[in-house]
C-alpha cells in the first residue's frame, strides 16, 4: 500500500518531525515484510526489532523503503530523526524509582524509551543496581533496577502482561552491560539470571509459534512434506528451557531450542533427550537462510550408530517436566 496514499508527507522537511521509534517483536516484522514495498525494520535484540512511524493524528504509519527514497534519505537517517523526535518528549522518571508508564493516548510512545541515547542510563543511582526496564506490549513500560528486591516482581508483572497483551512485545527485562543495552540473560553472571532465561524461554516459544504456524501453511499450500517442529518450555532442575522433537518421517525444520527430544520409533516408545548443541554437531546442522527465529533443515535420520552416539549424551531431566505455555 502506497504510504502517502494514507496522509504521510511527501516532503522530508514535513515528514521528520513525525517520526517516531516503535519496537516489535520478529513475528509483526515478518508479517509487515511480506509486501512490495517492506518496512525499514532493524534488530535491536534477540527477537525484538525497531522500526519508524510516522505519527499522523489517526494512525501510524510505518515507514517503508519507498517512503525513504521519496524523501531523499536514508533508512539510518530515517531512524535517527525518530529517535531525535522522542528524545524532545522524554517524560520524568526518577532514578531508582519503580514505576510503570503506559501510552494511554497511543502518542507517547513510552514503550520505546529505552532506544533513546542515554536514557537508560540516566536512570542508573550508585549502590542501588543497574536500570532494568520492561517492554511487555500493549504500550506498557515497566521501569525498576536489577535488584533482587526489584526485580522478581518486575518479572513476575512483565510475564502476565506479555501473555495477556493484544499487542505484545517481549518479557525480557533490560538493563547496561559495559555500557551497552542487553537482556538480563546476556549480561553475565548475575542473582536474577534465571528469571531472565525463564523469559527468554517463553519469548522464543510464543515467536516460534508464530513462525510454526505461518511455516506449516505454506508447505502445506505448496504440497511440500515438509515438517515444522514446535518449541515448548520445559521445567529443569536449572530452570525453564525450550525444547523441541525430531522424530522419524520427512525433512524437519527445527526450532533452535535449548533441548531436543529425539523419537527413533513412531509408536513413541523410544524417546531420549540431549541438548540441542550436540545434535548440530554430530550430524551438521546448519541454519537455514532467512527464517527469524533461526530454523535448521534436517538431513536424513540418523543411523543406528548415531542415534548411538547422540544418545551418549543424553539428559534426565524430570518425568512430567514440559510445561504447557500459552501462545
């Protein structure tokens, strides 16, 4: 759809002080990117991208490679006005304060703060731990430090509102690690790391789902015996992981999860679990080009030997442990 058709200016001078950032999550941008004319998008973090908006009165409009030529800029250019455009409307938080701001009007666009140079570290107050902020969707921001007296609760309210949003973001909380902005999971060593892998878990089983879901209707339109495999959580003694199943039959498309549960007889009675990293390395998997999140396609099942070799490394984890997680 041609974006000036729906009221966006065809002069860059008119058009730049509209520009805003937005972040979403993979499964919105693959969506958005099946078209003509995509839209500039960039990933900031596993699974969570930025794009730019124009904000018109009535709706947003995202901005789109076409809208860019027109202009005669960039898409970096692009980006760096609508980061500049939010940066003049910051709203007052105190340092060290735990406070959720919502976007109640649809205008303020609080939910991308954290793309703002400096913001977040602005936010930062000696001896008190490090920002940590959360986007859960719905044009929520849930501001709070990594502090195990912050942050449980701040997990904890994240979580239900990414399972319960209409638009949903991510459950990952965000903080500084040698001054640069991560997810919890990825700034080392830390007290609150395994609530970060928890979300982390449920953030990749929602967004493969939704990359599931689009994967098996296309081959199914297409008529390709193709199959897509799942990813599911599952409670470890170490915490909740992903997991996901390669069993006999066609070529699989398999989720990059933490484990693997490998089937070797049809009836299901032969099942044994590694972690994933083993599986690409004895049989060679490499990624797929293009899918987000990262699929691997599955060369032939293994032979007895190596379901031998693969079943040397085996994990015990818990009887009963896959969890269900709503998607």
């Amino acid at each position: 759809m041609d974006v000036f058709a729906q009221g966006v200016p065809v002069d860059w001078s008119q058009a730049r002080p509209l520009l805003r950032p937005v972040l979403r999550p993979q499964s919105y941008v693959t969506a958005m990117t099946r078209r003509d004319d995509p839209v500039w998008a960039r990933q900031l973090w596993p699974l969570v991208n930025e794009l730019a908006v124009v904000d018109l009165p009535d709706r947003r409009v995202a901005v789109t490679v076409a809208a860019t030529e027109r202009w005669g800029v960039t898409g970096l250019e692009a980006f760096a006005a609508a980061r500049e455009n939010l940066a003049g409307r910051l709203p007052e938080v105190t340092p060290g304060q735990k406070v959720m701001l919502r976007d109640a009007d649809g205008g303020t666009y609080v939910d991308a703060l954290i793309v703002v140079d400096g913001w977040l570290s602005s936010l930062a107050v000696p001896g008190q731990g490090q920002p940590l902020v959360f986007m859960p969707g719905d044009g929520v921001l849930l501001v709070g430090t990594d502090d195990p007296g912050d942050a449980p609760g701040l997990f904890e309210a994240a979580e239900r509102m990414y399972l319960d949003a209409d638009r949903f973001m991510s459950p990952q909380g965000y903080t500084i690690a040698d001054g640069t902005i991560v997810p919890l999971d990825q700034a080392g060593p830390h007290p609150m790391r395994h609530l970060a892998l928890r979300a982390r878990a449920l953030q990749a089983t929602r967004e493969y789902g939704s990359q599931t879901d689009f994967l098996r209707d296309h081959y199914d339109r297409e008529m390709i015996p193709q199959y897509v495999g799942r990813v599911g959580t599952v409670e470890t003694p170490w915490g909740v992981r992903t997991m996901s199943v390669w069993g006999e039959g066609a070529e699989w498309d398999l989720p990059e999860t933490d484990y693997i549960m490998i089937g070797t007889k049809r009836d299901g009675s032969d099942l044994f679990t590694i972690p994933f990293g083993v599986l690409a390395d004895v049989i060679g998997l490499r990624p797929l080009p293009g899918p987000v999140p990262t699929r691997y396609r599955t060369p032939s099942f293994p032979s007895a030997e190596t379901l031998a070799a693969l079943r040397a490394h085996a994990v015990d984890l818990p009887a009963g442990s896959v969890a269900r997680t709503r998607t």
